[in-house]
C-alpha cells in the first residue's frame, strides 16, 4: 500500500529535510510532488540519491487525489492552502504555527498524545508543534506520567536554521565579516548573530515575553497537561543547527535523578547521554542529522521540595520539523487512520 504525498514548501530546509526524511524512513509513497511558490515553479529537488522533481506551484495544484500534504510554506499561506488541500481529501500535516491554537485541529508529537489524532477528521489538518516545544515535551511525558508535573522553567538556545536558510546565511556572513573586519548589519536577526547570543525570538507581547516563549507555554499545555505551569525564556545562539534546553521541572511527587534517568532511558524517542564526566553529555554539534532527542545533566534541584534539572538537545530540522511530520503520517497509518490505497 502506497500513498500520494505533496510536500509544500519543499525549497526550504525544512522542506527538503521532509524530503530526505520521507526516503530515509522508506514511506510508502506511490508518487511524490514537491510544491512551492510561483518563483520557484521549475526548479529541481533531489528526492533520494537518484530521483529528481521539479517543483511545482503551489497555487495552481490540484490537490484531490492526494493522500498527504506535508506543509511549510509559513503561517500565512499555510492559511489559504491548507483549507483548500483538506477540503479536497487530502490530510494536511502543517509544520506552521498558523493551526496550532486551533481548538478543532489536533496538535501532536506522536510519542506523548497520538491519541489527540482522532481529532483531525474536524478540519482535516494536524498541526506539528514549535521545534522547541516537541524536544521538551518529548522529554517530560514519561516523567510526567510518573511523577506529575508541577512547573516548568526552561531556558533555550535556539539555532538559527529556526529562522530558515536565511537566518543560517546570516550567520555565515556575520561570522565571515567578523575575521575581516567587517561589519555586517543584521537582517534576519534584531542583533549580530555571529559570536553573540540574542534574548528575542519572533515578537514581543504584552506582558514582555515573545511569541516564541508564549508559545512554549501553550503549546504544552495543549498537548501534555493544561493544570502544567511553564516559564519560558528563549534565545538565539550562533549554532547553524540543533536547539539546546535548560529544563527545570518540579513535581508533585518525590523523584531521584537515578530514577529520572532510568525512566528516560526507557523512553520512545530518547537517548541519554549523562556521564559525569568532561564531555559526558550532548551538545548541538553533535544532535544535527540525529532523529532522537538527547537528554544529558540529569540533577536534583535541592531548592523545591521535588526538582529535577536537565539539558536536552534535538535537531530542530528532524524532530523540531521534518521528523515529527512524517512520525504524524506514520501512525495514522498504523492506527488504521489512513488506509486508503492511493490509486
């Protein structure tokens, strides 16, 4: 059994990580079409080591007779397409932040709530969660389950490839200009990026956060535990790829890091990487191309009665992106959710 797939913002990276995952991960895919914007109408893709496809646009496809439509094109044509592929039949996967508040739309990671899937037959879309949000919810759902989260605070380091291929560019040419002593004004980014880390992520609110840390919150509260408190203080750092996370958590019931840890270990979608020891842990560097989400200094926090500290990392692109999309279209199959063979 096969299925018809369109990948829609498939120039972008993390377009194209959905591509490569697809092929590495062998779904069962009878046709492929790789869409984007007019602008990019015609040009190739690699699809594989051996197949090429032409993009093609976006606006004028036809998306009935369409299993799956895999979106990233951002959030504000993700609003005028998605409606139109789902109201042809085809399931929408949208990786923009344009559904994700939607009381009728699902928002998942298949590792903590694929039972919210049943959801999707209201709209006919799903929405895959903020590349941050997925990495730690990852981590605190089997710790949850155990343990009852009280609280939640968590700092993160975010790359600039959650900015797209743009805000990587800008870090290659900000560091370039930094050993030529040259200055480079800052486009993608409020500040230099190169050598400097940035406190700001997507705008401002308020009450003071930005969107991407109110995003945090809510989007946890949504798919984990709405009764879970959660602070958020999220920043950009000079990594092309992988976000890094400093999670404090406090729970309603006693818990060791030994047994936080052993539990971890037994966990869907999670390595762990805590020696202590020099370079006993993972870093950024070292999670990009990986699938899992890595969780390293695993500790007690003496100052609430039931605190745990720990830092994780993941590549956005993967699991942040690309990954957890596909992970979504796999278990509808498995859940008999996606049973038609395309013709």
């Amino acid at each position: 059994m096969g299925y018809r797939v369109a990948v829609v913002g498939a120039t972008g990276a993390v377009g194209r990580e959905m591509l490569k995952t697809l092929h590495e991960r062998n779904f069962p895919i009878t046709e492929i079409a790789a869409l984007a914007s007019g602008r990019s109408t015609g040009q190739e893709i690699s699809f594989g080591e051996k197949r090429i496809l032409t993009v093609q646009n976006l606006e004028t496809f036809d998306f009935k007779g369409w299993d799956i439509g895999l979106f990233s094109p951002g959030a504000s044509v993700s609003a005028i397409h998605a409606p139109r592929a789902a109201a042809a039949g085809c399931i929408v996967i949208d990786n923009t932040s344009q559904f994700r508040m939607d009381p009728d739309i699902p928002l998942v990671v298949p590792e903590v709530n694929p039972h919210h899937l049943r959801q999707f037959t209201k709209r006919g879309i799903i929405a895959n969660p903020n590349c941050s949000t997925i990495q730690m919810v990852v981590a605190l759902k089997p710790l949850h389950d155990e343990y009852k989260i009280k609280r939640v605070v968590v700092s993160t380091y975010q790359s600039t490839s959650g900015a797209g291929k743009e805000g990587m560019d800008e870090l290659f040419s900000h560091t370039r200009s930094s050993f030529v002593h040259e200055s480079s004004a800052p486009e993608q980014f409020t500040k230099e990026i190169a050598f400097n880390c940035i406190p700001h992520i997507d705008k401002f609110m308020d009450d003071g956060s930005t969107k991407e840390e109110w995003k945090m919150v809510v989007e946890t509260k949504k798919i984990l535990d709405p009764a879970i408190a959660v602070h958020a203080t999220c920043v950009r750092v000079p990594v092309f790829i992988g976000h890094g996370e400093a999670v404090n958590v406090e729970f309603e019931r006693p818990v060791t890091a030994g047994e936080a840890r052993a539990l971890l270990r037994e966990s869907p979608g999670i390595e762990i990487v805590d020696v202590r020891e020099d370079g006993g842990y993972m870093t950024q560097l070292e999670c990009a191309g990986e699938d899992a989400v890595f969780v390293s200094r695993i500790r007690k926090d003496p100052t609430v009665p039931h605190g745990l500290s720990f830092w994780c990392v993941s590549d956005n692109l993967r699991k942040g992106a690309a990954l957890n999309a596909v992970q979504i279209a796999e278990t509808l199959i498995a859940q008999g959710m996606l049973a038609k063979q395309a013709a």
